[in-house]
C-alpha cells in the first residue's frame, strides 16, 4: 500500500493481557467508524508487541483531515486513561536487545536508527524495522 499514514503510540510500560484485549476492541471500534468529513477512512488498528498501539490509514482514496485526526489522539488518550498508560512520551521507544526480543527503552542516539517510535511515518516502515 503506498498511500498509506501510520501513527504508532509506544507506552510507558508493557501492556498485560487483558489490557492488549480491552485496548484491540477499542480500537476495532474506533477504526471501523472514524470517519473524515463524513467519509470512512480504511484504517487497521492494533497492538504492537504489548507495548505500542500502531493505527494505519489507508490514503489513497480518502485523506485523514486535521480533526480527523484530533480524534486519533483523544482515542489513545482515552484509552490510556482507561488502562493507566502514557502513550504520548515520545522519548518511549521500542528496540530489539541482543537476543533479538523487543524491549521498552528511552530514545538516545544509539537506538535511533533501529527503534520503532512515534516519529514512523509509513506502515512500510514499519514493517521494515519490526522485521515483518
């Protein structure tokens, strides 16, 4: 897909369980009604190795728009709420140690190549960095 936007939300804390459940079905039904101006946007939502929410908007139809998005934000904002977690530190990035598992860290200029974070901008990207 090349006209695709990805917003990745990294945590402050890995997620349980029940939490990446609670969080999937809020945003399976955030997703399946956000719409920009009236419009539906084709958009997934979804966990990312317990500890990061990713929502990717297809584009090549219908654009997200500024409030749109806005609502974006609220949504993850909510739903942190809801769970106790901190989606909005961008210094919360996700890295690969050295036996290649995913683990929590804080952004410095090591990581900065290879960590997935909120600065990820295509769903290709993405992919490209989580190895998939």
């Amino acid at each position: 897909m090349k006209d695709q936007r990805t917003w990745v939300f990294v945590a402050n804390r890995i997620m349980t369980e029940q939490e990446v459940d609670a969080i999937q079905e809020a945003l399976e039904s955030f997703v399946s009604s956000w719409k920009t101006h009236g419009t539906p946007i084709q958009a997934n939502g979804f966990c990312f190795q317990r500890a990061s929410i990713v929502i990717a908007a297809n584009e090549k139809e219908v654009k997200a728009s500024g409030c749109s998005i806005d609502k974006i934000m609220h949504t993850i904002r909510a739903i942190g709420e809801d769970v106790g977690i901190d989606f909005f530190d961008r210094f919360n990035v996700l890295c690969r140690n050295d036996k290649g598992d995913w683990i929590l860290d804080r952004y410095h200029l090591g990581n900065a190549s290879t960590s997935i974070n909120s600065m990820i901008v295509s769903l290709m990207e993405f992919n490209k960095k989580a190895g998939e």
